[in-house]
C-alpha cells in the first residue's frame, strides 16, 4: 500500500484472514504431529512396526530394489529378568542410537518388536548389506554396558528384493526366518536368506535340549566331583527337593523341568574353584570366601555355551540371593529375586544343613526345618517356607 494508512475494513479483512490462516496452520501442524507420532516408536524415536510394513510394500510395489536387515538382541527376555525393565528400556534406547547414527542417508530404522529393529536400505546387494550388518553390531556389542552376566549378542537376518523374495510380505517373512534360523545355531549369527533355508530342522524344548547337553553336563559334574566329592550328590539333591518344592506351588511342566535343570547346574561353577578351597575343614578366609562366590558368575559363563539351556540362568544366578537383599552377587531382594532362584535357595540350604560335609556334621531334619522356619523372611521366601515345611511334615523330603 507503499505505506499509506489501512481503512478500518482493511484492517479487519486482515485480521480474519490471519484468524482463518492461523487455524489452518495449527491444524495442520496438530495433523503432522499426530501422523508423526502414529509412525514413531515412543522409546526409542525409530518408525514403528506399522510404518515399517507400509515402507516396505511402497518400494516393492514400486519395483525399487531393497535390502531389509534384522537385528535381535539375543536374551533380551533373561536381560530384563536379571537387570529390570527400566535397564532393558536403557539397552533399547542406546541400541537404536548407534543404530539412527550409523544409516545412510536413504535407509530407514524401525522397531520391529521388543527387541528387533528392521532396517531397509535401497538396492539388493547381500554382500553389502552383510558387511553393513556386521560393522554396525561391532559398534552395538562392544559399546559401554552395566556389569553383566555375559556380553550383549544380537542375531541378524538378510533378505533382498527382487533377487530372492517377490514382494514386500515375502521380503519380512524371509528376514525373519533368517534371524530363526541364526538362533539355532547358537548367538550371534548374521544369515543371509537363501532358498531352502526352511527345511533344517526345529528347536527341540528344554527336556529334548536337556537331554542333549546332558553327557557334558555330567562329565563338567564328574570333574568337579573330583576336586569336592560332595558336589555331584548336593546337585541331584538340591534338584530333587527344587522340584519337589515347584510341584507343590504348583509350577508348569516346563518350569518344572527348568527348575530341575538349574539344580543340576546351580554348582557347576565350581569346577573353576582351587581345590584347597574346596575341600577346605575350616572357616574361609574374607579372601577365600571371595573367591569362593564366584563360582555363581562361572556357573553362568559356562551355561552359556550350553545349547539352548539359557533360560536355566535367572535360577542359578539368583540361587544365593537373600530375601532381605544381603545376599550375593547382585544383593536382589524379595519378589526382585527371580521364582526359580528363591525355590533353589531353599533347596540348595535344606541340603547343605543335612548333609555331611568334612568341615561339619550333618543336621537333622527338625533342625534344619527349624533354620527355614527362623530366617523366612529374612534369607528365605516367607511364602515358599512353609510349602516346603509341609513337604517335610508329610514325610515327601526326608533328607
């Protein structure tokens, strides 16, 4: 108007303009703020498993060659039983940070699940995608991380579009049997999807798997026994009343079975112990008895490399844990403490109050059902004491 003075009228058409123009904009930013976050994973910023789908079946329909990779966090389930949700939220969040940092500029990051990320790149070359894959779990595996058990290990699938899967529905189910089959074969495995792949054979459940590792379990046992010969008889004992005690409550078959396991297991560490420890008839040492706490995490480490007997670990790690949060190695307490492990505390000190040992007598039964009695509460589940007193009282465990 170079410069002259508005009319009231113009004043006021303005006014309105800007009124209607203002409601536009804040309605299209409140559209763009809610589509954002209806393809936005909360915890971890990624796209989410919706988008993902929609992503993949736009550049497959569009004939765009594509690369769709899968990352599993191997035990992710045991990682939140042993370190607590807030943790594992923790670990989720600073896996799709390295993640979002290591993509190209044309490549998307989702998460797929709990604990699985997709990432889709343009063009099909396995190779490329596999050396991408494995330079960036180097960086998610090798990073800083709280004390733990065992280190980080992710599963990784590869899949390509067009050369091996057809279509974008093809392309996830191909992805995801590639990460399926990378967990049979252990942890830690990067599988390329290949026709034919389906056809190996299936994860047998924990008694077949049992079963299977059961040799080795014995002779690790054995070898132990050698050094402390009172180790194998306290292992069966300490499965036998375990289980019992799962009965009781009472539990599932299989984690019956598991609970039966771990109490075969819960000492196998100690096959990492000096045998002046051991077999020593008098107190430990503070240093000693240092040493001698150990052999939890050892126990741990070796049944990591025992096929598919992961799910034993919440049990056997926790198996010297107080009720009261005083125990060892990770000062748990109460209903923090993992089921499994708390039966096993009570079946693992049952045993070793009755038993003869060279450095002490054995107790009777009254007396140790005495023991259970005084320190539930404090080193014992006040709910599974007196569970496992009736055990006693009905003459089922007799020492």
């Amino acid at each position: 108007h170079n410069h002259m003075p508005l009319s009231a009228d113009q004043v006021s058409a303005l006014c309105k303009i800007g009124f209607y123009a203002t409601h536009a904009l804040r309605n299209a930013n409140l559209y763009m703020n809610a589509y954002r976050a209806s393809i936005t994973d909360d915890l971890t910023a990624l796209y989410n498993r919706k988008h993902a789908f929609e992503m993949i079946d736009e550049l497959c329909l569009s004939g765009t060659p594509c690369s769709l990779i899968m990352l599993d966090i191997d035990d992710f389930k045991l990682y939140n039983e042993l370190y607590g949700s807030k943790e594992g939220d923790h670990l989720i969040q600073r896996c799709a940070k390295i993640i979002l940092s290591a993509l190209d500029e044309d490549d998307m990051a989702f998460r797929f699940g709990v604990d699985e990320f997709l990432i889709l790149r343009r063009g099909s070359d396995a190779a490329a995608a596999k050396a991408f894959t494995q330079s960036l779990v180097e960086v998610l595996t090798k990073g800083s991380m709280p004390d733990m058990v065992w280190e980080i290990t992710i599963t990784c699938g590869i899949s390509v579009f067009p050369d091996i899967s057809a279509d974008g529905r093809e392309l996830i189910h191909n992805v995801e049997q590639a990460v399926y089959f990378g967990k049979l074969d252990g942890k830690g495995h990067l599988i390329v999807y290949r026709k034919g792949l389906e056809n190996r054979s299936q994860n047998p459940d924990i008694r077949t798997a049992y079963e299977r590792v059961a040799p080795t379990i014995y002779a690790l046992t054995a070898a132990i026994d050698a050094k402390d010969n009172f180790t194998f008889i306290h292992s069966m004992n300490v499965s036998k009343y375990a289980v019992m005690l799962a009965e009781a409550l009472p539990m599932s078959d299989n984690d019956i079975e598991v609970v039966r396991v771990a109490g075969m297991l819960h000492d196998i560490g100690k096959i990492s112990i000096p045998e002046h420890i051991l077999k020593k008839t008098e107190g430990l040492t503070p240093e000693e008895y240092a040493i001698m706490k150990t052999h939890v995490e050892n126990s741990i480490k070796m049944i990591r490399y025992l096929p598919n007997m992961d799910y034993v670990i919440p049990a056997v790690i926790a198996h010297h844990e107080r009720y009261d949060g005083k125990g060892y190695p990770r000062g748990l307490k109460g209903t923090g403490i993992p089921l499994m492990g708390r039966i096993l505390t009570i079946a693992d000190c049952f045993d070793a109050m009755t038993a003869r040992r060279p450095y002490k007598q054995e107790r009777s039964i009254d007396y140790a059902a005495g023991e259970l009695k005084k320190n539930s509460g404090t080193q014992f589940d006040p709910e599974l004491v007196p569970v496992f007193l009736s055990l006693i009282e009905d003459g089922k465990i007799a020492g």
